[in-house]
C-alpha cells in the first residue's frame, strides 16, 4: 500500500474510497510484525441490522509492556485490549478497529521516567487524591477477569 500525503485527495477514486479520507492508512499497521497482528469480524446474528463490526488484535501486551503487566497482576489481557469498530461496510469496520487499536496501544504504552511517585501528602494541593475518584468494591476485584487492583496496591508497589 502506497501512503499518500494527508493533504492529496485521489479524485478518480470512487465516491466510497473519497468517503473513507485517510482512513485507509491505518492498513499499515496489520501484519504479522504489525501493531495489529489481525482483524476479525463479529458475527451478526440473525434480526441483527447488517452493521459490520471487525477486531483488531493486538495480542497480549502484558507479556511485552511492565505497567500492563504490573497493572494485571501478572495475569494476560489476550482480546482484552483489542480495539473494535463498526462501520456502514466491512472495509469501514475493519479500519476503525485498527484505529481503535491503536489509541487503546497508546494508551498502555508509558514511560515510566516521565512518571511522578509520591503520596497525596508528598504531592500536596499540586494532585487530586486517588479517594476523591470511584474505586471498585471487594467484589468487583474478585471477579477474575477483572485486572484492576486498588489504588492502595499500587501506592505501596511503587514505594
């Protein structure tokens, strides 16, 4: 696939190619040494409106990025990251998923330097306290596909 510039438009491109913009580029991004090693499609069942969603799999990435492997416990996030989108045809899906794949990867990957440790106290009026948002209850963290741990967990892990 040849990437054009952001700012060139193909006007011997059908009308449906022209509707799809950069879209398209996102293809880049699957393959076997990919970002996305593959896209998948969910089936529609029957009744369902013929509204495509496609997968796109990013595999497990707490086997290659530490904050999601810390995050997780340890535990694999194999198709729990994986970005899904829908679109008025497959080829619109499948791109969206990609995109979505690759904001839920951006949003995992973290430089750990760039990262402030401290406490509420040592942080002062400078953070929101991790208490002042919603936290699971006991019941929710025991669920097994649940990969969050309590705040406090973190705090005393990090030093």
């Amino acid at each position: 696939m040849s990437v054009q510039p952001i700012d060139r438009v193909n006007l011997n491109a059908s009308r449906d190619e022209r509707s799809l913009g950069d879209l398209p580029r996102v293809a880049a991004l699957i393959g076997d040494y990919g970002l996305v090693s593959k896209t998948y499609g969910m089936p529609i069942r029957h009744g369902d409106p013929r509204f495509p969603i496609t997968c796109g799999s990013l595999g497990d990435l707490a086997t290659v990025i530490p904050n999601v492997a810390e995050c997780t416990r340890g535990k694999g996030v194999r198709g729990g990251l994986d970005g899904a989108g829908g679109g008025v045809d497959g080829d619109r899906a499948r791109y969206v998923s990609v995109a979505e794949s690759l904001e839920r990867y951006s949003s995992s990957v973290v430089d750990t330097d760039q990262l402030l440790w401290a406490t509420p106290a040592e942080l002062g009026d400078t953070a929101v306290s991790p208490e002042a948002f919603p936290q699971c209850s006991e019941t929710e963290l025991a669920i097994p596909r649940v990969f969050t741990v309590p705040w406090t967990s973190i705090a005393r892990s990090a030093g």
